[in-house]
C-alpha cells in the first residue's frame, strides 16, 4: 500500500510538471502564445465518444469488412485566437508531444537497462539498438529504396534496431542461457561494428552528408501528427509491459540464482525485458534519430531522489524523460539557429552526469 501510495504521489507531482513544461514550450517560439491560450488550445482537444455507428467500409470476396466509426465531441469549447490554435496545434504540439513520448520511452528502457546490468551506466543502446537505427537510417539516405506500406526512413530505422539487438541477443545466448556479461560484450561489439559501418556509408553519403549528420544528431523538426498518432499508441502499450514485470526485475537485482530460488522465470524474463525495451526504443529512434542521454542520466538521477524499487523508479523515470526532452527541444529551437536535440541533451546530460558523480558515489546497482 505504501509504495502504490508513493508512486502515485510522485506520478502525480511530475504529471503536473510535465503539464506545465509542455504549456510553456508551446508559448514559447518566435511567435510568442500566452500561456493562458496554450491551456484554452489544450483543453479545447479534450473530447469524449458521442455516437457510434456501423457500416461497411468494403467487401474480401463474398465477406463484408466491417467498419466503425466513433464520433467525439469536445469537453471545452474556450474562445482561442485563430493564428494562435494554428501555431500550437499544427506547429509546435506535433513535435512538443513527439518528444515527450520519445522521452517517456528512452527514460523507461535505460531504467530497465540499468536494473537488467545492474550497472548506473547502461542504458538504452548498450543492445545496439542505437547503432542499428542508425545504420538503417543511414543505409536508406545513402542508397534509397522502396519499402513496403510506405514507411520510408523510420521502417529503414526500426528495422535496423530490432535487427541489431535481437543479433546481440542471438550471438550472446547458448543452450537458452543469455548471461548478462556475455550479452554486454556482444552489444559492445556489435556496436562498434556498427559504427564503423555508419563511418563508411557516410563517406559515400555525397549530398546526403548533412541530412544523415543530422539524423545522427537527433531531431524533433519534422514532427508530424502522424508519427505522434503511431508512438502514442506503441509506447505507452510496451511499457505497461515493463511496468508488469517491475517485481520480476527488483528481484533480479539480487542475481539470477536468487531468482530463480524466488520462482522467477528467469531467462524468459530477461528475453521479455530485453524485447520490450528493444521495441520502445526503437519505436522513438526511428522517428527522432539518436537521441543520448536520456536513458541515461534520467534512471539514475531518479534513482537518487525515489530509491531503486521498480514499481516507483519505472513510472517516475518514464515521466521525467518526458519532461526532459520536450525541455531539451525547447531550448534546441529558441536559439538563434535551431540545433539537433541530441546535441542540447549531451551538453546537458554529461556536465551533470559528471556533477553527481563528483557530489554522491555511483554505486553498482
């Protein structure tokens, strides 16, 4: 009871910090919106099913394909200035809410990363997930091709990901054993492997050279409600999974015979972690490139403040991710000249990183 109390008690305070980080970056921009308009825009999207109806969106032969269609109507219905719900809706919320569930996903996967390897410094792309992202991204700028059902760049991207870490995990596991510092060994590998791939096919990029240095970089320019539509659906599912099985992984901490002692499947809850964490992140990879840091310096920062039980430190993380990277973008496009987010998340993330390690010891997890 005590812990269902303190991480909604702290699930609700960084709601509310999330809710007014994403308020303020929407105001902010060339175009300055009053806070107040930016709340009157959010409210007004808030909307509840009013009528359902069926019918038939077409025919397989003799078999009719069912279609519903569900109709909302809105909860509010403030006045809001034309120019201003054009800037925040089609503009700035696209990538304002792109980033906070890229981040939610990033925050989840290094804490699981970091409970998995027991070890402060893992995080989302010691599996390869990262590097193989990037070498499909990369692949596909240099040398364009169709890909089925239109997918383009992130299905280049996310096929990359999960192709990496699903080989790390083949290359590390042997008579259905996966130990751990085999598999960090084959991500590190794979990684660097990887890397020098990514080095190659840039030196045949050409005219590409910019857009993929970019890509590297991490972005959150090219938001598009569509690519907001499909991680807000992916995401949150995948860590509710990891969320189910906070227990199993408080419990690995204290090693894989203890476990096993306890009655935890132990393999196949390593398989489901690594899985899952594999698909969240390469769910916000795809769509934002390489983004460092967040998976990193976000578990152990909340480790800090929350403790090292997974029930609490997975949701508070995840939360906090969020708020980061839409903090992190917001600072990356009031510049001057607009940087790639993952450049303002390692000049941020490693100065502070650095900082914890000189005021607190990092201890192994």
């Amino acid at each position: 009871m005590r812990t269902l109390t303190r991480t909604a008690g702290w699930s609700a305070a960084l709601c509310c910090l999330l809710a007014v980080v994403v308020t303020a970056s929407a105001a902010l921009g060339p175009v300055r919106v009053p806070p107040v308009e930016v709340a009157k825009v959010l409210l007004n999207g808030v909307a509840v099913p009013a009528s359902v109806e069926f019918g038939v969106r077409g025919a397989i032969g003799p078999l009719l394909v069912p279609s519903v269609d569900v109709g909302f109507a809105p909860v509010f219905t403030y006045p809001v200035e034309d120019l201003h719900r054009q800037i925040v809706v089609n503009i700035r919320l696209p990538r304002i809410l792109l980033g906070a569930v890229v981040g939610f996903g990033l925050a989840a996967a290094g804490t699981v990363m970091q409970g998995f390897f027991r070890n402060p410094m893992a995080d989302p792309s010691i599996i390869g997930v990262s590097s193989g992202a990037a070498t499909g991204a990369v692949a596909f700028l240099v040398f364009p091709a169709t890909i089925p059902f239109g997918f383009g760049l992130q299905g280049a991207a996310f096929s990359g990901a999960l192709l990496a870490a699903f080989g790390v995990y083949a290359i590390a596991t042997r008579n259905g054993h996966t130990p751990v510092a085999t598999l960090l060994l084959a991500g590190v590998a794979v990684q660097t492997f990887l890397g020098a791939v990514i080095s190659y096919l840039q030196l045949q990029a050409e005219n590409n050279l910019r857009e993929v240095v970019a890509w590297l970089m991490g972005h959150l320019g090219n938001a598009s409600w569509d690519e907001v539509r499909v991680t807000v659906v992916a995401v949150p599912l995948l860590f509710l999974v990891l969320l189910a099985y906070a227990r199993d992984l408080n419990v690995l901490l204290l090693g894989e015979e203890e476990a096993r002692g306890l009655g935890i499947a132990v393999e196949r809850t390593k398989f489901v972690l690594l899985s899952v964490s594999a698909l969240i992140t390469a769910a916000g990879v795809a769509v934002t490139g390489v983004i460092g840091f967040v998976g990193l310096i976000i578990p152990h920062m909340l480790r800090l403040v929350v403790g090292p039980d997974h029930r609490i430190l997975l949701p508070t993380a995840a939360l906090a991710g969020a708020s980061f990277l839409v903090a992190a973008d917001t600072v990356a496009r009031l510049g001057a000249a607009e940087l790639p987010v993952g450049v303002v998340t390692a000049a941020v993330g490693a100065p502070f990183f650095l900082f914890l390690l000189r005021r607190r010891e990092v201890h192994e997890l």
